[in-house]
C-alpha cells in the first residue's frame, strides 16, 4: 500500500518520541477514516514503544479500541489490561473492558470488570457518567443471565442518581414484574409512577393495564422513540403480477422459541402450487431440532442478521415479496426499521406481539372474531384480518412424553391440582388475589406454577401468606424438556390463565395435552386469547368476562371431579377434530385470507417466474436468476467499484441501480450487452501486476459459484486482500459439498459431473458451511452474512440415513441434517 508522506512523517515523529498525543491520536483517527486501521494500530505501536509520556495509558487505551475494531480481541484485551495496569483509576478502559468480555462471550468477566470498577475507584462519585453506565451494564448482563434481584438494584441505584433515564425505567419496570414485586409501579428518589407508567415497554404492558388505549399509547411510544422514518418506500405501491404469492416471514425466533413451536408445522403445509416460502431471520444458531425443522421447510432461508436494516429491506425487495408477515412485533429484538422502508407491498403481524404495534408500515393483523371485536378496532393501527375460526396455528406434530407420575413431580396424590404456567410477568395482584381465594375455598387443593427465579418463588410464597394461604400450597415445577413439559399437563387438573395477558402458546400447550383451561376475557387483544383457543376446541364455557365468574366458576370445577372428568373427555374427543388442531384447514383459510389482499398491479398478466425476482430499476428484458438477484441484495448500496470473478452476471443490474459505478468482469470473453464498465478476458488467477493495479481499488469482488473453480482459492483471497487499497468485501455464491443431493449421488455411485448443475464439472473444491467459514478466516476475511438456498425438500428416508451417519462417527445428527439441507451458501464478508 502507498503511505501518503504525512503519514510517513508521523511515523517518523513517533520513532523519536516526539510526536505530540493530540497529534497521534488525529493522525491515527484520520487513517481509520481512510480505512487504514492497520495503519493506525502500527502508529499507536510506534508511539508507545518510544515514548516516556505519562499519559501513555491514554494511547494504549485507544490501540485496545483500535485492536478490538478489527476483530483482535485478544490484542485489545491485553491493551486494555496494559492501561488499567499503568492507571487503575482510568474508569472508561474498564468500561471497554467488560464490553469485549461480553462480546467475547465470556460474561463472569464481563460482570466481574465491572463490579471491579464501582469497588476500585473512590472517585467515582465525581464520574456520574462513567458510575451510571458502568451501573446500567451491571443491570442489563444481570438480567440476560437471569439474576433479577441483583439487576434490579443496580438499575434501582442507577436512577437514584439520574432519574432521566427512560430506558432504564423500562426495563426496572419489567424487572419487578418479572419478580412479582407488588405493586408493580412504586414511586421512589426522584421516579415518579407517572413516569413509571409512561415509559413502561409495549409487550410489559401487555401484562400491566387492561386498557387498550394505554397499550396502544405504550407501542405508540415505543415507535416515536425508536422507530425511525425511512426516506423511501421500496415495493411498488401496485404489487407485482406473481402466479405464486411469495410469502415472508420476518423472525428472530425461528429456534427454539414459541413462535417456531406455533407455527413449524406451517411452512412445512404451505401449498408450493399456490405461494413461495421465504424466511428473513435473525433467529440464534441454537442447533435445536426444532431450528433445523423450521429451516428445512422454507423455500428459502435467509439470514439479515449481518445486515442493517436497509439492507436487509433491500433484500427483501429484491426477492419481490408479496406478502411480509412480521413474526416479532415489538419484542425484545424487534426490528420495526425494516418495516419502515416498506420492502413489500403489503405488510402484516401476527402472534409474535399480540396487541397493537403503532407501526405506520403494518397494514393487517391475523386475527378472528372473538380475539379482535368490532369494539377493539379504533384502538389499533392494523386492520384485521380475521380467520374464520381462530387466530392462532398450532402444529400437529408436538411429542408428548409419557405421563409421569404426581409423586415425580412433587404433588399430592389426592389434590386437586391447579395449574398456572404463563409466564410469571404475566401474574397480577388481582389475579393471584383470585387464586388464593380459589384455594381458600377448594379444601386439598395446590397451585402449581412455573417460576426460574428463586427470589419470585419466595415473593410468590410471601404473597401468598400475607392473604392467609400457606406457602407449602404453593408448588413449583422446574424447566423440563419439551416432550416432558407437555407431558406433565396430564397431572393436573385445571389450567388457570392470567388476564389482562393470556396464554397464548402455554394455552394451547395445555388444550393439546388434554388439560381444561379456564380464562378471563377482557377488553384487549391478548386477553382474548385463550376464550379463542376454547371456542375453536368446543369448550366456550370456560370463557369467562370478570374476575368474579372466573372465580366462582373455578371454585366450582375445583369442587366438582365429575364435571371436570367429563370436561376432560370432552377435550379428548374434541381434540383432533377441532379447528383449533386441524393445521391443513388453517394453512388453507390463512393461504385464502392472504390472497384476498395481495396486490397485483391491474391488466398485467401473472408471470410464472418460479424462484425468480427482478429489481423494480432493472429494464424489463434482464430476468434474474435467485441466485443473481440473492447476491445482488447482498451487495452494499453506495459501492462504486465492483469486480465479478467469472464474467458479468450481475453488472446490468447492478448499473441500473448505480449507474456511475465502475464494474469490472474477470475471465468475461467479452462485455455482455455493453453494461460493465469494462471487461479483463484473463482468468482471475493469471491476473498481471498491472492487472491488480487495475482493480486494487474495488471495493467488492464477487464470486458467483465462481470461488470453488480457482485452482487455489485460499491464495488468491489472500492476495486480494494484501492488493487492495482500502476496505474491501466480497460476496460469494457457493456450492454446498455437504448438500444431501450430493451425499445421495455419492451414495449411489452416481455423481455425474454436469456442465452446470451439481455438482459441476468446472468445480475444483468441495465446500461445507465449515469449510467455507474457514477458508474466509484463513484469508483474513470477517463473515458478516451467510444465507442459504435450499433445493426440494429430501425424502425422510434420506434424512434419517444422514443423523445415522453423524451419529456413527460422533457428530450432531441435527446439525448435520441442517447443513444438508441448503443447496447453496450466500456470504458477504469484509476484510478484516
């Protein structure tokens, strides 16, 4: 790389020790800017080693932030050690500190650094700042390692000494329901109730107030702070003219969460003549099997969660979606930006968030009559779309374990044995009220709920006391495999839901095991919920709407065996003819009630493009392949230079959309249809000095199934990264080795090599989704997206012939399917 002489003065500054520290840290922040960052770590380096300033911890403390933006975490942590060593009282490199520990995945550390920093330094009252940020980290990792109390105290703490902290008093709030410290909303420092209230997060509220309009006022207030307006629409406000509707779902929790445990079944009964399923996720990699099922059943799974939010629009536009179903809603993870940019023409939500969004770009909710009455409308901003017999999908395919005994599970074997397993933030005063009047009045009988916390068992067992019920009534049931948790629903012998939030997922768990659930319905959405479940599985008596008939009427089944026997087996006949397990029926009215509002622009024809998509700027003649136009959305708006390794696939489209760009074809025989900017007829890896000259300054380089045919793939990127003269990213469209096409050829003795097809015979290397990550690390290169197109789902016999191999020889029998299962791997990656 050319260094400008002002760098080189600097460093010659610095070798004699006399470059000022202003200077240093201009100079090093400038050839960042210039994305020199390796550059600017040798710089920091050079001042160090030969200077005798005092103020040395300071530059140390930038080379740890330095070393940390290019992923040299082991580096930055040993900077950052360096400069807490030299000065124990610098509070911010400890800050720095316990954020590379959390990103590094080693949270003790993380939490011990920063416990170190408020016991350490004395002076930390005069640092609001530094003590009030170092508190609030305390607070949230204590949270996602599910130590409440102590996260509590820190927020608690941490408002006592800045009561304006909005986000702060979200999440204490949360924190108190979740522990069932009542009331929930208490005035304390300088935090009044009324702010409590108003910065109380939309899906908290949900469970804290039985007024539609203040729910619809918190998720309006939720968007006004966090969502941001996008400066253009991207679908055609008039649709597109598809044969088959292309639904996708936007997700993070397409793992091992309730939405999946809804909704697997779904994709897997989608009618492929009638849509095309599509996934955009930013789910956790849990390698669950039922991640691996949910995969396996898309059409397309494509992972946004290296990508912005635009982006990730921009992906979505450019798969020309019809329908996007928000699977997420405003909880925690939400990413409402994407709506907002509008990348499909019609937009709607549906059992992630079951209330109101405020989201502008939202048009429909999924819904039915009785979840979503006439009354409710004015307190939404969605418009219903209602099914015709319940909102909500349920898959057929839940294992239920064997029926374990009361005994196992530490009940009485003569008791009756209410059940109340929501969520424990879901649990109200009043409703506990109700419940310990239930037990009261039922002689014999126990409450079972579920409970991680230690500190909301004893606040539980307090509450229930204080109202004069013996706290050994009270039983709890730890976390179990799923199987086994529907399983013990069998033990028990009425479901008591909570209001104003029901159950939604844990109710029809319930109804699915064959346990009667009795409710409350109010006013609101997600108080509506489980009287759906009921009226869909033909038991609409045990929906009550107020607090007394819910608790009358428990008292009475609770005092009653033979009724509830025969509610039982009520069930049990009901169960699977019902519309609330009939899936097939569900996917056929959900499939009709999207095609009653997808859009289609008027007098176009329907084009039958199957796995196709075009970019609205692209001249109509130029039809992209998936895998073009998935490479395409992978590309990063505002590049100026790009060259493709291979030919010019994707240069017409990608002038069009910027049409000053310079794009460049390696190994094209010549310019098709005059759209790269020009064109080197030499293969990649017979490219001359003056050749990388040429392209040192691209920005991108792209390898559509073009990186497996370099004789010497793991060279070449690594020469592409020492030729360039900035940043530089690459996005690769590879075959996967690991394919179950490719295992079933090599199985039979059949794999054909093709001109095209798979595997191809141009290919030179194999690669799996480990080996490509590993080649890219190798090279230098960060993996920032890798998304996946699957071919036509794999017989079951292949499937299972695949877990017994892995098993075989000791590998993950589900981690292997799953990578079995993508045809190809999409990845963006940037140098490191």
């Amino acid at each position: 790389m050319n260094v400008p002489a002002h760098t080189n003065a600097l460093f010659r500054q610095a070798e004699r020790g006399v470059l000022p520290l202003g200077e240093l840290f201009q100079g090093a922040q400038a050839m960042v800017e210039l994305g020199m960052q390796q550059e600017a770590i040798r710089l920091y380096e050079t001042w160090v080693a030969h200077t005798s300033s005092p103020a040395v911890y300071a530059a140390i403390f930038n080379l740890a932030v330095a070393r940390g933006n290019v992923a040299d975490d082991a580096g930055a942590e040993r900077e950052y050690l360096k400069a807490i060593a030299l000065a124990p009282g610098f509070a911010e490199a400890r800050l720095n500190l316990g954020t590379l520990y959390e990103r590094m995945n080693r949270p003790d550390d993380a939490l011990t650094t920063w416990q170190g920093l408020l016991a350490d330094i004395p002076d930390l009252a005069t640092k609001p700042a530094v003590h009030v940020q170092a508190l609030n980290n305390l607070g949230r990792l204590c949270e996602i390692r599910k130590r409440l109390p102590e996260a509590l105290d820190y927020l608690t703490r941490s408002l006592e000494l800045d009561a304006d902290q909005p986000k702060v008093i979200t999440h204490w709030v949360h924190l108190r329901q979740k522990l069932c410290i009542w009331p929930i909303y208490e005035a304390f420092g300088s935090v009044t109730v009324k702010e409590q209230r108003r910065h109380t997060s939309a899906l908290a509220m949900l469970g804290a107030s039985s007024d539609p309009a203040e729910q619809l006022a918190a998720s309006r207030n939720f968007v006004e702070r966090k969502v941001q307006t996008a400066p253009e629409q991207l679908a055609p406000a008039a649709g597109y003219a598809h044969k088959r509707i292309r639904i996708g779902y936007l997700s993070s929790d397409l793992c091992s969460h309730a939405v999946a445990i809804l909704t697997a079944e779904l994709y897997e009964l989608h009618d492929r003549a009638r849509v095309e399923v599509y996934a955009f996720s930013w789910s956790r990699e849990d390698n669950s099997p039922l991640r691996a099922r949910v995969v396996g059943a898309m059409d397309h799974y494509i992972r946004i969660d290296r990508m912005t939010d635009e982006e990730a629009a921009r992906c979505i536009r450019a798969h020309e979606i019809d329908v996007l179903v928000d699977l997420h809603g405003l909880t925690l993870g939400a990413r409402a930006d994407i709506l907002g940019w509008r990348p499909a023409p019609v937009q709607l939500t549906w059992l992630g968030f079951p209330g109101p969004t405020g989201i502008p770009d939202i048009d429909y909710v999924v819904a039915d009559d009785f979840v979503f009455p006439p009354e409710l409308e004015p307190y939404f901003t969605e418009r219903p779309l209602r099914m015709p017999h319940t909102f909500q999908i349920n898959d057929r395919r839940r294992a239920i374990g064997p029926t374990p005994t009361r005994a196992a599970n530490g009940l009485p074997d003569d008791a009756f044995v209410f059940c109340a397993f929501n969520s424990n933030f879901k649990i109200t005063p009043d409703v506990f009220d109700a419940w310990m009047r239930i037990l009261k009045q039922v002689p014999d009988s126990v409450l079972w709920i579920v409970a991680d916390s230690d500190a909301t068992r004893a606040n539980l067992v307090r509450e229930a006391e204080a109202r004069g019920v013996a706290g050994n009534r009270l039983l709890f049931a730890a976390r179990v495999a799923p199987a086994d948790y529907l399983a013990r629903f069998r033990v028990a012998d009425l479901f008591l839901d909570t209001n104003p939030f029901n159950g939604g997922t844990t109710a029809s768990d319930a109804l699915w095991a064959g346990l009667p659930v009795l409710t409350w319905a109010g006013q609101t959405f997600c108080s509506r919920m489980a009287g759906s479940l009921l009226s869909a599985v033909g038991l609409p008596e045990l929906v009550t709407h107020s607090l007394q008939d819910y608790e009358a009427l428990a008292v009475a089944l609770g005092n009653d065996r033979p009724r509830m026997a025969a509610l039982r087996a009520r069930l049990a006949a009901n169960r699977d003819t019902s519309p609330l397990f009939d899936t097939p029926r569900f996917v056929r009215d959900y499939e009709d009630l999207l095609a009653s509002v997808v859009k289609c622009p008027a007098g176009v024809e329907p084009r039958d493009e199957p796995a196709t998509a075009r970019l609205q700027e692209v001249p109509a003649p130029a039809q992209l392949t998936l895998q073009q136009d998935s490479m395409l959305a992978l590309l990063r708006p505002g590049m100026h230079s790009i060259v493709e390794v291979g030919g010019a696939t994707l240069a017409q489209a990608w002038r069009a959309r910027a049409p000053k760009s310079h794009y460049t074809a390696v190994g094209a025989g010549h310019d098709p249809g005059g759209w790269s900017t020009s064109a080197i007829e030499r293969g990649a890896e017979d490219l001359t000095d003056g050749d990388w000259q040429q392209l040192a300054a691209a920005q991108c380089w792209v390898f559509p199934e073009t990186l497996e045919r370099l004789r010497d793939p793991w060279a070449f990127l690594a020469r592409l990264r020492r030729q360039a003269l900035g940043p530089v990213e690459l996005v690769a469209c590879v075959n996967n080795g690991q394919s179950w096409l490719v295992q079933s050829l090599l199985a039979s003795g059949n794999l054909a090599y093709q001109a095209g097809g798979m595997p191809d015979r141009r290919s030179l290397h194999l690669f799996t989704r480990t080996s490509l990550a590993a080649l890219l690390q190798e090279c230098g290169f960060t993996l920032v997206a890798m998304t996946t197109v699957n071919a036509h789902q794999p017989p079951p016999a292949v499937l299972d012939a695949i877990r017994a191999l892995a098993a075989s020889i000791g590998g993950d029998p589900e981690q292997a399917v799953q990578d079995a299962l993508p045809y190809q791997y999409l990845v963006r990656a940037i140098a490191a």
